[in-house]
C-alpha cells in the first residue's frame, strides 16, 4: 500500500495566476528535506493512490516530492467529478486554448521558484500527467526549473496536433532545453487521448535543426507499444522489463543525473 496522505507534510502556497487573480492551495511534501526537489502534478483523474505510489517511487530513489493539490478529493478516482470541477475553473484552466497555457502554469512557476530558494537546491524537477503533462514542458521555461517529464500530454482538449502552450514559452523553452539538455515524454501507442498527432506536433516544434541543420532532441519522445493512457501511475506495472517500469527507471535516472 502506499504511503496516506498523512505521512506528508501540509502546507499551503499563494502565487500569481494571471492579471490580479491568485491562488492559494494546499501542497503537500514528503521525503529527506536536503533532497532533490519534485513537483507531481495530479493528472484530471485526481491525487489517487497510483499517484502516491509514485510519490513513493520518487521518495525511495532519494527524492523529496511536492505534490499540489489543484482539484477534486484526496486518495480516490473522481474523472467525472473533477472533469466538471475543471470546466468551472476557468481562471486556472483554459482547457480548449491552444498556443496558450493555462493561468495555473504561472502559479506552479512561483511554487518552484519558492522551493528552489526554500531548500537551496540546485534546480527543481517537475512531473505533469494528462491534463497537466503540458504544464511540464511550460515549466521548463523557469529559471528554476532543470528538469521536465510530460506524461500522455492530453491539452487542449480536441486538439490531438496543437500544443497548449503560447509562442513564446515554446521559443524560450526550445533555447533552455538547448542549455540543460533534453528532456522526457511518454505515451501509449494506442491512446487515443494523448494520439500520436501530440507527439508528431512536439517533435516539430522542439526537435528541429540544430546549429548546422541536422535533427536535435530537445524532448527525448518515447511511444510505449500497446493500450494505455496513464504511464507512470494508472496503467503502470511494476515488473522488471514491462515497458512502464522501464520508463518510471529512465525518469528516475534523468533526475538524479540533472538535479543531485
């Protein structure tokens, strides 16, 4: 069984969303307080007990995890309840925009810039799934920010080939991935949520000509074979040589290789 809820530590954080609008929402943290920092970001389906089982993939590989709690209730499945808590959220979601994030992105911009200067750590991880797998690539784009994972990157919604994120955070995400090297996507090959349509727009946007006009991976982009949707929590397998477990060991790798 994975760790509750009340084996992390509760706090509450306020940052910006857009205009004068703020935030405030409730963050909780479990793992060495000297360890590399990594913000999970709960996908649509909620803070479930998979997700806090990869909260403890994260904390037993030395990791401290920080896990905001953006909608829906604590340690349970609710799609259709936070489907509908999401559409009333429209000044933290913009859930059809394309070429734009969402207003919650700058909240989670402040909340790792916080951490990073809380705990003094080299730079700060991030992980978003689903509904949020864009967030992490937008996250990339921070000062604090060395290291990203985009998980079945599903936004906008209806759009299988356009990125949720503006013009200029790809640009200034594309030149910081140049300088910090690559980092991770995933996806099933038969998801017909995050469709192939997601990956072929990433690897156009990012994974264009380097300096003499050759390919150069910016998202290193991996379609995992079969039916599935979510990789590191929902549909993961946790068997030496299923392809979920081997990518869960790669992402781990990647952190300890960017942030220790």
């Amino acid at each position: 069984m994975p760790a509750p809820i009340t084996a992390y530590e509760k706090t509450s954080f306020t940052g910006p969303l857009e205009g004068d609008h703020e935030l405030t929402r409730p963050v909780y943290a479990r793992g060495d307080k000297g360890a590399p920092p990594v913000i999970v970001i709960q996908e649509l389906p909620g803070i479930m007990p998979e997700t806090f089982r990869l909260c403890d993939k994260l904390v037993e590989a030395g990791f401290r995890v920080y896990l905001p709690h953006l909608f829906g209730p604590l340690g349970k499945v609710s799609f259709i309840g936070n489907t509908l808590r999401v559409f009333c959220m429209r000044k933290e979601f913009s859930l059809f925009a394309a070429n734009k994030s969402s207003p919650i992105v700058n909240w989670l911009r402040a909340l790792a810039g916080d951490i990073k200067s809380q705990t003094g750590a080299k730079g700060v991880g991030s992980i978003g799934m689903c509904l949020t797998g864009n967030f992490a690539i937008s996250l990339m784009a921070d000062e604090a920010v060395l290291a990203g994972v985009t998980a079945q990157p599903s936004m906008p919604i209806g759009g299988h080939g356009a990125l949720h994120m503006s013009a200029a955070d790809v640009a200034t995400v594309h030149d910081k991935l140049d300088e910090v090297g690559p980092m991770l996507g995933y996806r099933f090959a038969e998801d017909n949520i995050c469709r192939a349509e997601k990956f072929e727009a990433l690897d156009k946007a990012f994974n264009d000509g380097g300096p003499n006009g050759e390919k150069k991976t910016r998202i290193k982009l991996t379609t995992l074979p079969g039916p599935g949707h979510s990789v590191l929590t929902g549909h993961f397998v946790d068997e030496a040589g299923h392809p979920t477990r081997a990518a869960l060991d790669e992402v781990i790798g990647y952190f300890r290789e960017k942030l220790a």
